[in-house]
C-alpha cells in the first residue's frame, strides 16, 4: 500500500481549491445585497451549534434579516458541508468561505495557511469540546483479536491526516512506546472510506473524530479499542472567520455567534429534539447523536474561548509541526474572543468558568421525549432487563474518566454487588488487574446479574 505524504495531500488540496476558485470574497455583493459563505461539516456533530443544528434551526438567517432591516442590507446564507476541515481552509484562503468550523488540529492548520497565504483568519468561539480528549476514539473490527494499542505494531492504520483523530492516535502510540511513522502503516483516508476500510478488512483499526467511532460500534460494525480520554488532554472545535471579512463585517460576525449562542441554548436546554433534528439533516441514528450532544454526553457545548483549551491548542502545534503540517504558530494572534465577549457581555465571564456537567446513566425509551436517569450504571441495567423491548437506547459512563458509551457496547466487570462499564477491553482489564476479585462479564451476564 502507498502512503500518502501529509504534507503533500494538504498542500494539493490547497492548491487545487485556490486554482478552481479563486475570485471575489465569498462575501462579495452590490452596497444593498450581501451573501455570507458559511462552511461547515454536517456529520461532524460536534460544531452542530455553527453549522447542521444551527442551519436547522434558522437563527443566523432570522439574525441576519433583523440587522439587514437596520442597515438596509439583504442578507443570504450560503451553506457549503465538507467531511473534514482541510476543504474549508482551502475554500477560506481563497476567498470563497467567510466563516468555518472545525477542529483544533485543523484549525491550526487553518492558522498557518491563511498566515503564509496572506489571507489571515481568527478563531472566534467555541463549539463543543471535552477536556480529557474523548471525542476521538481508535476502532477495530467486532471480531478482531487486537487488545491494546501496543498490537498495533505493523498494522495498517486508518485516519485523516491533521485532523485532531490523527493527532490523538499520534499520542496514543507514542504513550504505548511506539513511533507512528515507523511502527504502522498509517493511510490517510476520508473517514467515510476509511470506514469501509474497516469493514473490508484492508485496514485493522481506524483512529476518528465524531460521530464515526460512535456510528459504527452503534451499527455493530466496530469496537472501540482506545478511547482518547486516556490522553486527559482537552479536544475541542471551533468557528474560525476570515480577518479581512470580520474587519467589513463585524456586525454579521456578531450576528452569527449570537445564532450560535441561540443554538447551544437549544442544544443545551432540548438535548433529546436537537438530537432528532441533527438526526434527521444528517441521516446519522439520533441514538449517535444524542451519545455525544446529549445531556452530560461526550461533547459540552459553549462558545467560550475557554484558557484550557487554547492551552491545549498550544500543545498541538509541536505535534503538528513533527509531522511537519505546520511551521510554528502563533496562537495568541490567531485566537480573537473579542466578538463572542462582545455578543455576551455580561454573561462571559460566567460561560469561562462554567464546568462540563458529568455524565451519568440514562435510558431512552421508545417513545417519549426525554431521557430517564439513574443513580447507577447497576440501576440502569436492572430497568433495562426488566423493559427490553421498550428501551431506544441506554448510555453508561466509563467507571474510570466517565466516557460515554452504549450500555450494550461497553465491557462489563462485576465488582462485588456492583456492575461497572468500560468503552474498552483494556481499560476493563486494567481495572480487574488492579481490584482482585473483579472479573470481566458479557453484557447479557451482567443484565442478568443486575435482575
């Protein structure tokens, strides 16, 4: 198999953009018509509160139409989806998107050429992030034999090169003892093809970003064998706006981070119905949705530019720069919460100090419009055994850094009268290494265990 350089891919993709479209700003119009180019990528569910929720909804364009009535300006949304970040950076560079979403490692990407390309760009907001990194997550097949990242070794490995799934399996193997230019045979795929490699079998493990590690152990296609919060370092997502177009527009920049306000307070306040809506604009089951959106789910939702997060924005260049995407970035100039401090006013300073909300155990049953809690992941599996046909879906929090995970995906261990889940077998088997006396269950066991 080839592997593809990095370096060469995102700069063929750059370039191939700039040539196909160069032209006007995507912003351009005559003094009273006015189009704003936002790109975003709809599958990607973790800047739903800047693009598929967001769209969804229609604040932007009900925001938009209240400032065009001001200033005598008729707005237009134009919506572009991409499955990654390094499409929406081409297309800003060339003048052809204003506002994107997308992680943090192509982010700093999206620093780094809009910088050398002469076409600066800012990072304004927040859309969800988790601080322990749980929102990548490495896969295998349900079958395979592969119990720990060490098994990895001269395996071949799919991921999308810069994106932050890339940078977690970067150091994850590095953690193990292993070199992730030498010890596997890393290709660099579109996560919807490195998908299917996965299930042909070409590829033995796939290191992704939301929602495709959550989508394919919920389609019984893959099982996860390292989960990213075992990093413990902050992952996160952002909007990114054009400096030149902020600097004609700032008014429309302000109307969109108070759409995007709007939206995470939807998020926020009717987890279960922003689930259904993302569901339904994407095609992804609302059950994958709601895994990572949902209440206390993998993802927490808030436009502030929090100081943990841009710290850890600062400990992904050096990653960035080694697999030389990037030369050295300044992440102080890049990052510019100015806008969304000025849209909050007030409210700020409370939205940085804001924790995640932990998560815990619930049920979705068939039917009904909200989840139900339980004090216990064993409480949640005594309802579930004794209403089978009437449960949705039932999430479980890992007993160690409190994951997310399907009650049925997760690896059990019996630990006396208690029943404790795991997202993997290698966390699970940690645990009962250090608890004598615990030992590993099926699901069905510990069903029957909790009735």
């Amino acid at each position: 198999m080839k592997r593809t350089t990095p370096a060469a891919l995102l700069a063929a993709t750059l370039i191939g953009t700039l040539v196909t479209g160069c032209g006007g700003d995507a912003s351009a119009g005559d003094a009273t018509h006015v189009t704003v180019t936002v790109g975003y990528q709809s599958k990607t569910i973790n800047t739903v509160t800047a693009g598929t929720l967001l769209r969804s909804l229609g604040y932007f364009e009900r925001e938009l139409a209240a400032q065009g009535k001001r200033d005598g300006i008729s707005y237009k949304v134009e919506w572009q989806d991409y499955a990654t970040g390094a499409p929406i950076t081409a297309q800003m560079t060339a003048g052809k998107i204003d506002i994107g979403s997308m992680g943090d490692f192509p982010l700093l990407i999206n620093a780094a050429r809009g910088k050398q390309l002469n076409r600066p760009t800012r990072l304004v907001s927040v859309t969800g992030y988790n601080l322990r990194g749980a929102l990548n997550t490495v896969v295998t097949a349900p079958q395979s034999k592969l119990g720990s990242l060490k098994d990895l070794k001269g395996k071949n490995v799919s991921t999308s090169v810069g994106s932050a799934a890339d940078g977690t399996l970067v150091r994850a193997l590095q953690r193990a003892g292993l070199d992730p230019e030498k010890d596997i045979r890393k290709l660099n795929q579109q996560p919807a093809v490195g998908a299917s490699a996965l299930q042909a079998g070409s590829v033995d493990a796939l290191s992704q970003f939301v929602a495709w590690p959550g989508l394919l152990a919920f389609q019984g296609k893959a099982k996860a064998l390292y989960d990213g919060a075992e990093l413990n370092l902050p992952t996160f997502h952002g909007v990114t706006v054009r400096e030149d177009f902020a600097k004609q527009r700032p008014k429309v920049l302000d109307a969109f981070l108070a759409a995007q306000i709007e939206a995470t307070r939807y998020l926020n306040e009717h987890p279960v119905q922003a689930a259904q809506k993302v569901g339904e604009a994407t095609g992804l089951p609302p059950e994958v949705v709601y895994l990572y959106n949902g209440s206390g789910g993998i993802a927490t939702f808030d436009p502030a530019v929090k100081p943990q997060l841009v710290a850890a924005l600062k400990k992904d260049v050096p990653v960035l720069r080694s697999a030389k995407l990037v030369g050295d970035v300044d992440v102080d100039s890049f990052v510019d919460d100015g806008p969304i401090k000025r849209v909050y006013g007030k409210e700020y300073a409370q939205r940085l100090a804001a924790a995640p909300e932990p998560s815990r155990s619930e049920v979705w049953v068939k039917g009904e419009e909200s989840t139900r809690p339980f004090g216990s992941p064993t409480a949640l599996l005594k309802f579930v055994a004794g209403h089978k046909d009437e449960v949705r879906a039932a999430y479980v929090p890992d007993a160690t850094n409190g994951t997310r995970w399907y009650a049925d995906r997760a690896v059990w261990v019996q630990d006396g009268k208690e029943l404790r889940p795991f997202v993997t077998a290698s966390a699970a088997r940690a645990y009962t290494q250090a608890h004598p006396g615990t030992r590993a269950v099926s699901y069905t066991t510990a069903l029957e265990q909790a009735s």
